[in-house]
C-alpha cells in the first residue's frame, strides 16, 4: 500500500484482519513510509567511510565496526526493518564472548551508527539501539601498582629510572615510571613533544586528551629527573610509537607473571597518592576528569588509615 511492504504470521484469522486495519490505518495517517534501499551494512560502510576518520578513538571505532561484519547475522537487512529484538540477540551473543564493558561500547558505537544515518542521511527514522537495555558495567578497577610489582616490570623492560634510554623498551619503562609520578595516560605520554614541556616550571602541556581539552600537568621532580636523562630534546619526548609501547609493556607483564595488570593502573596509582597532597578538586585539574564522582569512586582510593593519619 503506498509503496509500503509489511508482512506478519498470525495463529488465526481474526487476528490477521485486525493487524491488517491497524497497519492500512497508519499507512494512510502516515505513519509508515516507504522503505529506503540501504541495509545495516551499508550504514556501517558509509559511517566507516564519512565519520569515523573525524574521531580521535578512529582505530577502535575501525575494529568494533569489524566486529560487526564478523558476528552480526543481520546485516543484510534493510535499516527500519532492524528491530530492537535484533539488537538485543547480538547484545546477549556477544556476552557469551566478550565483557560486559566491550558490548555497552559496541552499542554506544551502533547507536552512532543509526543517529547519523536518521539526523545526516535520511536513511531511517528510529534508532532501535535506544530501545534495549545495555549491560551492567562491572565495578570500577581497584588495581594498583605494588613497590614488588614496579620493580619486576622494570627489570623485564631493563630500565631504571635516570638511565638514558637507548631502545624503544627502555622508553617504555620511562615511560611507566613517568605515569606514575604524573597520572598521565599512556597514549598522553607517548604524544608529548618537547616543545609541550617547560622544564624549569616543571609543566607538561598536553594538547590532544581524552576529553579534547587541553590541560596542563605538573611535574615532580623525579619525573623531570627521568626526562632529563634522555638523549634528545627535540621532536617526540619518548620514542616510541603507542601501538609498539603497547605490545612491549603487555609482554613485560606476560614475562612477570603479574595477573590483572595494566599500564592504566599507574594512573589509579598515581592519582591514589597524589590525593594524599591534593584535593580531589585539585586533583581533578591534574587528571582531567570534569566528573568528580567519577574521579572519586574510581581514581581516589585513599584509604581510611590515611585520613586518620591526616587528621592527627
């Protein structure tokens, strides 16, 4: 009807008649359009293509949309005809698979998906990733970086804190030692040029971050201490390249036997001692966050034995 195609299986007769009516109705209020001819899968082409160059997570946005052509079964399906009940089968599939944390960013990334093809393209009317319920997110990360733990790391990267470091592990092990006198992200750490750095006012000034502001971040004397020692002072501070920082510190880790560990640790680490210097609004200036709960019940982990000992 109208160039609208829809169809249904009904146990009786009379049920069948009573949808037709209902349906016939919304056609002729409008209510139902005409179908476009673009399937899931071309939205996730043309979005790979046109949108997700724009962003700064591009890369993961890259392999969460590989995912989807890998485990989806519904590609090929037109975009208003993905129903909520389709997205929920993908979400419970894919927990069989992965954590709960790496499907809420995969609905987040479909979710985009479907609101650029409705406000940009035109090419659907409703976002059926809206409709459905995402997954719990585990508990906030309490790992911390233990004395015992730093120094087997940095015995596997042969790195100690004021060597000048001649390989790209050793860099890797500044690095970590870097993150943990300053908070800093590793992907921040591995984007700091020596013109970001003021060495006398002891500043680093990080011009890409997470949140795409820039902010500037104090810096201890050992982290100065760790920089100074390094052969060059232009370009790129530590050379290496954070794909390659990341497999080297993964395989340190591997080497050590160390379970549950991240590089993101050090900066929970980092943030749980300097919240013994700063407060957390203070705080929250060094690290960026603009959500102090968020800050509070993920990064501040001072324990109740240090605001005694403050008190006294």
């Amino acid at each position: 009807m109208q160039g609208v195609r829809k169809s249904a299986t009904f146990k009786t007769k009379a049920a069948a008649a009573a949808w037709v009516t209902t349906i016939e109705g919304e056609i002729l209020e409008g209510k139902r359009k005409k179908k476009g001819s673009h399937t899931l899968a071309d939205a996730l082409d043309r979005y790979l293509e046109e949108e997700a160059p724009k962003k700064r997570g591009h890369a993961k946005e890259v392999t969460r949309i590989g995912n989807f052509h890998k485990y989806m079964t519904f590609l090929g399906r037109l975009l208003e005809e993905v129903e909520p009940a389709d997205i929920a089968g993908y979400r419970d599939a894919r927990l069989q698979q992965v954590s709960a944390n790496t499907v809420r960013r995969e609905l987040i990334q479909l979710s985009s998906v479907f609101t650029v093809a409705i406000r940009e393209w035109g090419w659907c009317e409703s976002n059926p990733v809206k409709s459905i319920k995402r997954p719990t997110p585990p508990p906030p990360r309490d790992r911390v970086v233990s004395e015992d733990e730093r120094y087997l790391i940095l015995e596997e990267l042969s790195y100690t804190p004021g060597d000048t470091p001649e390989k790209m592990i050793h860099y890797v092990g500044a690095a970590f030692c870097f993150a943990l006198e300053t908070a800093m992200r590793r992907g921040e750490i591995v984007g700091l040029e020596w013109s970001d750095i003021e060495m006398e006012r002891r500043v680093a000034t990080l011009r890409e971050t997470k949140n795409g502001e820039m902010r500037q971040v104090p810096l201890s004397r050992e982290a100065i201490r760790i920089i100074e020692a390094f052969p060059h002072r232009e370009g790129q501070v530590f050379r290496v390249a954070l794909g390659s920082s990341d497999a080297l510190f993964r395989k340190a880790i591997k080497r050590t036997g160390i379970v549950g560990l991240t590089f993101h640790d050090t900066r929970r680490t980092a943030l749980s001692r300097l919240a013994q210097v700063f407060s957390a609004v203070d705080l929250a200036k060094i690290s960026g966050h603009k959500d102090l709960n968020l800050l509070l019940n993920t990064y501040y982990k001072i324990s109740v034995d240090d605001l005694v000992a403050q008190m006294d």
